[in-house]
C-alpha cells in the first residue's frame, strides 16, 4: 500500500464527519444479567422497601423476564460486588493521584501545593534573620 498524502483543507471537513458519526446500534437481544444491571437501582430500592428476591422476580416474569428468585439474587449479589470493587478501585486511584502530587483540596478553593519542609525551613530561617 502506498503512502496517501493529503491535503490539509480537508482536515476540517473530516473532523466534522467524525463528530457527526450516529452511536451505534444497541442489539435488541440482552441477557438476564445485562437486564438486572440496567434495573439494579430499582431492584436494590425495592429490597430496601422489605421485598425478596422472590416476589420481584415474580414480578419479572409476569413482565416477560423468565428468571428465579435465587437467580436474581446470585446476579444482584455479583453486581453489587463488582460495583464495590470499581467503587474501591476509583478511590485508591484517586488517592494515589493526590499523594503522588503532594497536592491537596482546600475547601475554601483551587487544589494547592503543600509546602516542602525545604520551603518551611527557608522561611524560619528567613524570620530569624529579620528578628537580629
């Protein structure tokens, strides 16, 4: 294959099409597990509310979702632990992000480095000399 050269003046006009690229197409045909995890919310409220596993999965099924109470209940407890495990990971992630920029959030406004002990120290030393 050789090597194409193109024109810049096109380049914007690409860019263009790019960003007008429509989302694809989201199959029709969803498992039982995709389905829970599109309703955990109103699945995890419901339990909230004193429901069981059981009576909502008969609610399911009168709604066209072929599933048991103990299968529903094996795919929530899987999704609630993977939702915690992506839950722990964003803060150690996020932590480690603050710790390795010594930066900090101060809540009266922007992120703000903290000081070194070199800086600190330069300073009392500056003090000091002021003070003679």
């Amino acid at each position: 294959m050789s090597k194409q050269k193109l024109k810049r003046s096109i380049l914007a006009d690409v860019k263009e099409a790019l960003q007008n690229v429509p989302p694809p197409n989201e199959p029709e045909d969803i498992s039982r597990r995709i389905a829970v995890e599109e309703m955990y919310e109103d699945i995890a409220s419901l339990l909230n509310d004193g429901h069981t596993f059981g009576s909502i999965a008969q609610v399911l099924n009168k709604n066209g979702i072929d599933i048991k109470g103990h299968t529903l209940s094996n795919y929530f407890r899987d999704i609630t632990k993977a939702r915690k495990r992506s839950e722990k990971r964003a803060k150690l992630e996020a932590k480690k992000q603050g710790d390795n920029g010594h930066q900090t959030v101060n809540s009266n406004g922007p992120i703000q480095a903290i000081p070194s002990v070199q800086q600190i120290n330069a300073e009392i030393i500056d003090d000091d000399d002021e003070i003679q």
